[in-house]
C-alpha cells in the first residue's frame, strides 16, 4: 500500500469517477490552478473557472443537476455557502420533495471547514450541524484520506445533494496555503494519521451513514469528527496510561447519522463524550444526545463544543476549540 496525503486522495476518486462518468462536471473559483490536473485530463468544459460569486455558480449546478449533470461544486470555505444558502437550503434539497421524486439533485458540494490557524469566525466556521438539519442534505466529513476519497465516490453517487466537507487541518493544499503571508511562525496542530495515511490501490464507494469503530472502550464512548477524531485518539491514548479504556467512534457523516453504532456502543460503556468543532446550542452534540435518550438508553453525558464567535488571536482561538486537554479534563471527570 502507498500513502497519499487528504486532498490527493479526493483529487484522485474524482478522477477516477469523471473517467467513468462524462456527465460529472466541476465548477468553482480557480479551478484552473486549484484542480489544474483534472482540467488537464478532462478539458476547461468539464473543469470550469468561475467567478467570484457563490451565488450564480452554486445556482447554476442546481439547474444542470436537474437537466442531467451531476456536478461538484467547490466553495472555497464551508462560511461562504451563507451568500448561497437560497440554492442550497430552499431549491437543491427540497426540488425531490415538492416534485414527488420526479426531480432530484444530484450534486456534491466540495468545500473546506474548521479553524486552529487564526484566521476567525467568518472563515473557520464548521456548520455541519447548520447543513444538516436541512432536511434533503447529506453532509459528509471524513477523517483521513482513504475514507475521504471512498465517501466522496460515495457522494458521487447519491441521487441528492451531498455537501462534502474537508477539514483545513487534515488538507495539505489548505496548510500550505495557510503557511503564507506571515504565518510560518505559527505552529499548527495537525495530526499526522488525517494528513497522510496508506491508500489501496483504487477507489471504492463508502455510502454516507456509515461510522467507523476506530477504538473499542468499555469505560466511556468518545464521538466525533475530522480533527476531532484524531484528538479522541490522542486522549484515548493517555487516558488508557490512567487505566481508562476510552472508545473512540468517527461519525464520517454527519447526516445521516450511524444511530445503531453509536448506541451499541454506549450499551457497554454507559458514558458518552462527544467531540464537535461545530457550535454546541442546537447542533451535532444534541442530536447525539436525543438519539440516545429516545432510545432508552441511560448514560452520563459531557460534550466538548465551540461554545461563541471564533476569535482571532490564536491564544484565545486555542481556549474556543475543542482540544486534547479539553478532552482529557471532562473525560477524567466522567470517570470520577
């Protein structure tokens, strides 16, 4: 098996699937440096640059959705589909409702989310949890480069809108690019097994919905995504140093939701900690939480949320995010 990094991995099930499939389109800003390969290989009709407007570009994969195309649209940055929330929230994920399934929509919208490198709240935004509770939204997002690129086949492949989300940490395109512009002194906190991880050779499809038991845990059940998982694992680490058998769960979707995993495991370790990067009032953490409880189940529970604004200064940026020590603290506590 070889390695390859998170956005190579996308990059290539894209690939793959557009060699398959002429009817998979790209649009998006820059697309002619930003995927300048696929533009290569599949020509400035099937790779399009776009301009600067959300809005127009993200409309007009809806309507060639709908006339047979299946599109991948890339917003730069998951807090900039606010500009296109109309095409998104009241036309891609409704169209199948209102016709009675004669229309759908299937499109995959690419975009990258999460902060830890001090560029603020307007910018590093999750809002999986926001997306989610749309209903006629997928909302993928993966931890590692092989899931990445077996989920986004997956997306591919969904009759409906998918939105696919890339966790700036994990990507190397986004953390060279946060690199520049004065910040080479700033240390990223980047988890080394989500950036760069061994592939096989070929793409299969993962559907969406489908979690990942990463670490089995008989005191407490930890749950997340994207970076988080790695922080999970890097807590679980320490606290099996402390006697503490700590589970760790990696949703991979965010809707639809793997209930069944969850829950199992939450069967045998009575406690439930979860981990979310997104805001914590009325989001991924709740969900979790509601699910578990129709369910019957009886369990302590704790959540490690962004709870405000991000903040700018990367000193109070580090105190908003979910972090290992975080983690730690309300994991110890739990025991207790």
């Amino acid at each position: 098996m070889s390695k390859m990094n998170f956005s190579e991995a996308v990059d290539s099930a894209l690939a793959q699937a557009m060699a398959e499939d002429a009817r998979i389109v790209v649009f998006g800003e820059d697309m002619h440096t930003l995927r300048l390969n696929l533009r290569a290989r599949f020509g400035e009709q099937r790779v399009r640059s776009t301009p600067i407007s959300e809005s127009a570009f993200l409309g007009a994969a809806v309507g060639a959705a709908m006339a047979g195309l299946r599109p991948v649209v890339e917003i730069m940055i998951i807090d900039f589909v606010a500009v296109a929330a109309s095409a998104l929230l009241n036309e891609a994920a409704k169209i199948e409702a209102f016709s009675g399934g004669r229309w759908n929509v299937p499109l995959v919208i690419r975009s990258a989310c999460g902060g830890g490198y001090g560029d603020a709240g307007q910018h590093e935004q999750s809002l999986w949890g926001w997306l989610a509770h749309i209903p006629g939204l997928q909302v993928v997002v993966p931890s590692n480069p092989a899931d990445a690129a077996g989920l986004f086949l997956g997306a591919l492949e969904c009759p409906g809108p998918v939105v696919f989300l890339e966790h700036k940490l994990l990507s190397n395109d986004w953390l060279e690019f946060m690199g520049r512009g004065g910040r080479t002194t700033v240390r990223f906190d980047v988890p080394e097994a989500g950036t760069r991880a061994p592939v096989s050779r070929g793409w299969s499809a993962i559907s969406p919905g489908r979690a990942s038991v990463l670490r089995e845990g008989g005191d407490l059940t930890m749950v997340s995504v994207a970076v988080g998982v790695h922080r999970c694992l890097e807590a679980a680490k320490v606290l099996a140093e402390d006697g503490i058998s700590a589970g760790v769960i990696d949703l991979r979707t965010v809707s639809p939701l793997d209930a069944e995993t969850v829950c199992s495991a939450i069967e045998k370790s009575g406690r439930l900690l979860i981990v979310d990067e997104d805001y914590m009032r009325f989001g991924l953490s709740g969900e979790l939480a509601a699910m578990a409880l129709e369910r019957g189940l009886q369990l302590k529970y704790r959540r490690i949320c962004t709870e405000t604004t991000i903040p700018y200064a990367r000193n109070l940026e580090d105190q908003v995010l979910p972090n290992t020590d975080r983690i730690l603290a309300a994991a110890r506590e739990m025991v207790r």
